[in-house]
C-alpha cells in the first residue's frame, strides 16, 4: 500500500527503473509482471492484464526499440505539432514519443524529453544516438518540479504519466510554466468516471496506474483550469475495459444495467489545453 508521495515516487522510480534495464528485442512490449502493456501488479490473483497501449507502428518517426509499450494513447497525432516547434514530452521513457514528436518538428525543431528515472533517461539517449538524432535530448527530473526553463515549449506531450504524479496541479502548473505563450499541450492519461466501490476502486488504481495514481475525470480537468489554462478539450475518450475475472468478484457492487445510473468505469483520455 503507497502512503504518500515519497513512498509513490520511490516506488515509481523502482519500478520504471527495473523496466528501463529490459531488454526489448524489436520493439517488442516489456512484460513487467502481469502481460506485455501493463506495468500494474493487481491484487487480484491470476488477473489478466490490461491491453492499454495504443499501436504507434504506423506514425513517422516511430522507433520500434523505443516503444516498450507503457502508453494509453497517441498524444503526438493530436498534438498539431509543426515543423520547427520545440516540443517537451513529460515522461518520455525509451524516447518513443520523442521520435515520434521529431518526425512532425523535423530538423529545425527541438525535442526534450523529460523523465523522472535516470536509467530510462540513459536508455533514450542510447536509442537517439544509435540513430544520431541531434535534436532530441533527455532530461532527468521530476515533473512537479521540472529542471527546464520558463517559455521553453511550443507543444507539450505526454502519454500515460501524470496519473503517477501525485501532486497534478503543481505537474500542470509547471506545464503551464515552461510552455510559450500561445501554446499547448496534448496529453493521454488514464482516469475514472463513476463511484467506482473502494474494493474495485484500489484494483482498478492499480491496473491505471500501476501504483494507485488515477483520478476522476472531473478532477483532472479542473486541476488543468486552475493551472491557468483555457480552450481546454477532450481529444479523445476510450474506455478501458476490465477483465472479466476482474469485474465477477465485484459484480454485487457496481449499479445494475437499467438503474439509471452507468456503470464507472477506467477511461483512457486525450486532453488538449492552450496557455
């Protein structure tokens, strides 16, 4: 059980660190512990995994030994991201999105990539260098507290992380800090939607968000307002669904179909903001 942030840092950092020293043979998903494109540990026994990730194979720019399938979305094709933008991905693991982002910026463009775990930093720099990409850099710091400058960015992206910060308005505050006036970011996380019961609640967290970080979908978007930013739009919704075995152990808690009442539910999210 994760008490406070620390203890939530500390395990992501763990965690991720473990991944980062995988190998992943042509770009072949890494299998943290319960199924190729999840990197969640359920309380449930022999649960299967979740299959969050998006297919990246048909973007420009994408590198198949980057991708170790850690995603929920595509945040870079709906980032309108232009040639000669200087893009910033929040938790940029192997680079995958990063390669992607460079594809839309092309040479004149800038791509950093900031992540909180330095042995997934040094395996991006190793994946950019074996193809001497000279305008994509990786940073090692935390999102709640980024090492980069104010007015820096055109666009931000991120895939899949902010549900492991556990302070998300000082994560958008920083967002909103090292973006350029006038632009913005286009961002896939995982959240909640409905009064999911607590039981089915700490194990849906878990599948989300490996260690218990999703929050309602109401409470995102308004830690992204407060933030400061505005034109703020739902991209893209896509329901994440829960095995079978998963859901039969809680089937007496959740609304009954008919009741008026829809059933909660994990959702995969794209989310869109200016500054």
């Amino acid at each position: 059980m994760v008490n406070n942030a620390d203890e939530l840092k500390a395990v992501v950092r763990q965690k991720y660190g473990e991944i980062a020293q995988t190998e992943n043979p042509a770009g072949v998903p890494v299998d943290c512990g319960c199924g190729p494109t999840s990197c969640c540990t359920p309380s449930t026994a022999g649960a299967e995994a979740i299959n969050m990730a998006e297919a990246y194979s048909g973007l420009n720019g994408y590198v198949a030994e980057a991708d170790l399938g850690l995603g929920c979305g595509l945040p870079t094709q709906f980032a309108l991201i232009k040639p000669g933008d200087v893009v910033v991905d929040l938790g940029s693991g192997a680079g995958n999105d990063c390669f992607v982002a460079r594809a839309e910026t092309g040479e004149t463009g800038r791509v950093i990539g900031l992540d909180f775990t330095e042995s997934m930093v040094q395996r991006a720099r190793r994946n950019a260098d074996a193809r001497g990409y000279t305008n994509v850099e990786f940073v090692q710091g935390d999102i709640e507290d980024m090492p980069l400058p104010d007015d820096l960015a055109d666009v931000v992206v991120s895939n899949c992380v902010m549900n492991l910060v556990p302070d998300k308005k000082r994560a958008f505050a920083q967002t909103y800090r090292v973006l350029k006036t006038g632009g913005h970011f286009s961002i896939s996380d995982i959240v909640l939607e409905g009064e999911l019961p607590p039981r089915l609640k700490q194990d849906a967290e878990l599948y989300a968000g490996c260690v218990s970080g999703a929050i309602q979908l109401r409470d995102y978007l308004a830690a992204v307002k407060e933030a400061g930013f505005r034109n703020i739009q739902l991209q893209k919704k896509r329901q994440i669904v829960l095995p079978e075995e998963v859901l039969a152990a809680y089937r007496d808690e959740l609304p009954a179909a008919g009741e008026g009442e829809a059933v909660p539910g994990i959702f995969s999210v794209t989310v869109y903001a200016e500054k």
